[in-house]
C-alpha cells in the first residue's frame, strides 16, 4: 500500500471555506485500488491553517493512473486558474509515502 499526502496551507481564518471542498467524495474514490481518504486538520497553528489531504492506495501504480488520468488533470488544472488575491490557499505540497507497517485492533488481526 502507498498513502499520498497533499500539504494545503491556508489563510489563517479561511480553513472551513477549504475544509467544505472535501464534504462530497469526487472523483478519487471512484478510482481503481483507491483504499481511503482522510482530511486532517491542524490544530493550533498561528500563522496560517493547515489541511492534509491523505489518500491511501493498494498500490503506486493506481495512485500514478489516477494523478494522470484526465479527471485528476481537470480538477488541478482548475486549481491553478484560482491562483487570485482572493484565494485562501497560500501553497500545497505532494508527498508520497510507502506503507511500510500497520498494525490494526487486535480483534481484527487474523
């Protein structure tokens, strides 16, 4: 498994206008070996707010189909084009990471 990790800084008093983007699932969850998204919020931040975006995938190659598939493009694409004084988004980061270890409930290990 990989987990990719999109690094969102905002704005400070603007992380509930990005917060809302990610209420409805897009078109990441439809995607072949998508395993599960999180949004992780920082807390106490006092310069600007913080999401991460966290995307975990049974494997590299359906995260790379994904990013290069055309609905992936459109979507960042129109990111891009939001670049205005008025965007609460400063900068995001990709990071990706392989699943080296994970432990679950032990009523779940088998």
């Amino acid at each position: 498994m990989m987990k990719a990790v999109n690094t969102i800084r905002i704005k400070k008093g603007n992380v509930e206008e990005v917060l809302a983007r990610f209420q409805t699932p897009k078109s990441v969850h439809t995607f072949e070996g998508f395993v599960l998204m999180e949004v992780l919020k920082k807390e106490n931040s006092p310069e600007y707010d913080e999401l991460k975006i966290c995307t975990t995938w049974e494997e590299r190659k359906f995260f790379d189909e994904w990013l290069g598939s055309r609905a992936s493009q459109k979507t960042h694409d129109k990111k891009n084009e939001q670049k205005s004084a008025d965007n609460p988004i400063i900068s995001s980061q990709l990071t990706t990471f392989q699943v080296a270890i994970q432990h679950k409930p032990s009523k779940q290990e088998v």
